[in-house]
C-alpha cells in the first residue's frame, strides 16, 4: 500500500492544507520576474535578446527532465523528505541567480532553479490529493492552481518594483520566500503526519515493479494526458516571456506599469481558481477543460488585437482566467486517475507542462523578429485549440478503462 492510502483517511479541511496552498507561490514567483527585468539581463550581462532566451529552456528543461522522477521518489520513499529538498535547494538556487555576474553563471542558476523546483509544485500536489477527500480533490486543486498562479502574479509585481533599483534583489527577495515557506512545511508535516512514511512494501523493487506495471497499463490515459499539459502551457504561459517586450515596443510601456499589466494574468488565477475547482467538480473534468481550451483562444486573439496597453491587460487577465479552468480541470485528473501513484502522474504532468515552457522560445521567438510581433498571440491560441480533440480521447480512454470522469457526488 503506498503513502496515498494512509494520507487519505485524514480528511484534512482546505483550512489546514494553507502551507501547502501558499507554497505553489514559490516556483512562479521566484521566475515570473524575468519578463520584467528582461532587459535590465540583457544590459547587465552585455547580451542580445536571443540569448538571455536560453535562460528559458535552461529553466524548464531542468524542472521537467527532474520530474520525471521527483514524483515517483515521493511515492516511494516520503513526500515530507522530497517536499523540503526541493524548498530548501530552491531557495539557495535562487538565491544563486541573485549573484549571478555573467550570463553562464545566470543560466547555471536557471538550471538549478528548474531541478529543486520539481520537488515542489508535484509533490505539494500530491499531498494535497493524499490529504483530503476524494469529494474535494477539485476544489482542492482549484484552489492550489489558483495560489500557484498568484505567483505569476506576484513575481512580475515584485520585479517591477525593485527591478529599478536592483534586478537582483527580486532573486533575493524569491530566495527567502522559498525558504520561509520550507519551514512552515516542516511544521506542517510533523503536526499532521502526512506524507512522512515511506510506502509500506516488501522492498524498493518490488515497489518500482508495481510502479512500472501501474504506468503500463495506463499508457495511453498518461500520453493523452501529458499531451493535453503541454498543448496548454503552450498556449497559455508559451509566448508569456515576450509580453513585456511587446508591450515596451508598442507602446514603450514602462517597467513598472509592464509588472502591473503582467501580473494580472496571476491576478484572474487568485480570483477564479477557487470558482474553477467548483466548476470541474459540478461539469466533470473533460466539460471544463474544453470551456477553458476555447476560451484560451479567444483570449490571445483579443490580446492581438488590443489597441491599447491597457486594454492588452484586460486581455492578459481573461487569458489567465481561462487558463486557470484548464490548469484545475487537468491537475484534478492528475491526482485522481492513479491515486496510489499521483505523485509520479502529478510529476508526470508537470515534466510536459514545462517541457512546453522550455520548447517555446525555438517557436515563439522566431514569430516575434521574423515574422511579426503579433504573430505570437495566434501561434498561442493553435496548441489551445489542438488540445479538445484530445479531451475527447482522454474522455474515452477513461470510460473504456471502467474510470468515468470524476463529478461533483450528489449532496
């Protein structure tokens, strides 16, 4: 019996899951900054744009490629352990990001970053879906996409207002945040004692085997799945690192009002995330994805068209808004389709949700210099689109295994 089925019994309510909630702020905030200080890099480090663009699959090949085994470590030894690994080592890779002096040294941090931040935002994931009842898991998730994506919200806030003053006190500012937040999770672990035992099994292979055999018979379910993250960080967070410069060339937005304009993308997370996790629990999970896919689209397209900076963040807060269902409805089915594995199929998740992010600049960037700026909004708004048929698969695949798409039980 793995860690899952001790947890589940606790029954915890969202009240006491707020560690884990406020921790999904780390990751993002410690690199949603980047946008806005993109230039003051650029300058600093003596580097054109394509360049400091490396910092973003440095990043994000480095988190994905990490998860593809952080979640199946939580499972099979301690989600206490991995969790406060991964806060810890953020903390002082941020940190190091902070000190950086050139642009190797900025990309060996952006690479740190990414490797401690995939024993963060999974396993905080999949504690969550260990510690409460399966009738909460989506408005638990709700709920923690929404905090996860107030960090995007936040790091583009906090680089906007010191980025003037200093790039590098937005890395330090990030930097104890992550690690502020480790400790109240060591906290939390020992008051509550989730998480902290290890998977009750005769030995560590005979664990890995019942691992592997579970993953092989839901092949298709965790491609179809995986296939849906990245087709929706693509479109919604893909292109997300050139809005500042878009806006800065257009219009010549300033620093502080592009960290505004920005962070509310973040800002219709906080909002709608809890309303979102309602929404996946009353129409089913494959229902909200779709609502949220399309309108991802719709979203880019009025963000091509906006006439103004202003009205571009009207534009920025619906793409957010939008994003935020898909994120509930997809991290609902990840902690619920396997529960005894979550950790490794949250993981999972997260390795093409961020494989995504780290492919984007090769596709987003030629569009901008090449092409034209505004290309980026409908090279977004194509993977959104891609993504329903896949629902519709990923809606079968579920049913012919006997595993119907979680709903809302009746009161």
């Amino acid at each position: 019996m793995g860690t899952a089925s001790v947890a589940e019994r606790r029954g915890l309510h969202q009240r006491q899951l707020l560690p884990l909630h406020i921790g999904a702020t780390v990751g993002p905030l410690g690199s949603w900054g980047l946008s806005v200080i993109f230039h003051q890099l650029t300058v600093a480090f003596g580097v054109d744009r394509a360049a400091l663009s490396l910092a973003i699959p440095a990043y994000m090949f480095a988190f994905a490629g990490a998860q593809l085994f952080s979640g199946s470590i939580s499972d099979l030894t301690s989600r206490r352990t991995t969790a406060l690994l991964g806060f810890f080592g953020y903390g002082l890779a941020t940190a190091i990001a902070g000190l950086s002096w050139n642009l190797p040294s900025f990309l060996l941090s952006q690479v740190l970053q990414g490797l401690t931040n995939a024993f963060m935002t999974p396993i905080l994931m999949a504690t969550i879906g260990d510690a409460v009842e399966p009738a909460q898991h989506g408005r638990a998730m709700g709920i923690f996409t929404s905090l996860n994506t107030s960090g995007m919200l936040l790091g583009p806030l906090l680089a906007g207002a010191v980025g003037p003053y200093s790039w590098r006190a937005y890395y330090f500012v990030s930097a104890g945040w992550s690690v502020a937040i480790g400790l109240w999770l060591a906290w939390w672990f020992s008051r509550y004692a989730i998480g902290t035992q290890r998977a009750a099994s005769p030995d560590r292979f005979t664990a890995l085997r019942q691992l592997s055999e579970a993953l092989r018979q839901q092949t298709r379910l965790v491609l179809l799945l995986a296939g849906v993250a990245f087709l929706t960080n693509a479109a919604g967070a893909g292109a997300n690192y050139l809005f500042g410069e878009y806006l800065r060339e257009r219009w010549q937005t300033p620093e502080q009002t592009i960290g505004i304009l920005l962070s509310l993308y973040g800002l219709a997370g906080l909002l709608v995330g809890p309303l979102a996790g309602m929404l996946v629990d009353r129409l089913g999970i494959v229902q909200a994805g779709w609502l949220g896919e399309t309108g991802m689209a719709l979203a880019l397209v009025l963000l091509a068209l906006a006439p103004t900076p202003w009205l571009f963040g009207l534009g920025n807060f619906l793409l957010g808004t939008l994003t935020i269902a898909s994120w509930a409805a997809i991290n609902t089915l990840a902690i619920t389709a396997l529960p005894e594995y979550r950790g490794t199929l949250s993981a999972y998740v997260g390795v093409a949700k961020f494989l995504a992010q780290g492919v984007a600049p090769s596709w987003f960037t030629p569009l901008y210099e090449h092409l034209t700026p505004r290309a980026i909004f409908p090279g977004a708004a194509l993977p959104a689109l891609l993504t329903l048929p896949l629902l519709f698969w990923l809606q079968q695949t579920r049913r012919g295994a006997g595993q119907p798409v979680p709903r809302r039980p009746e009161a």
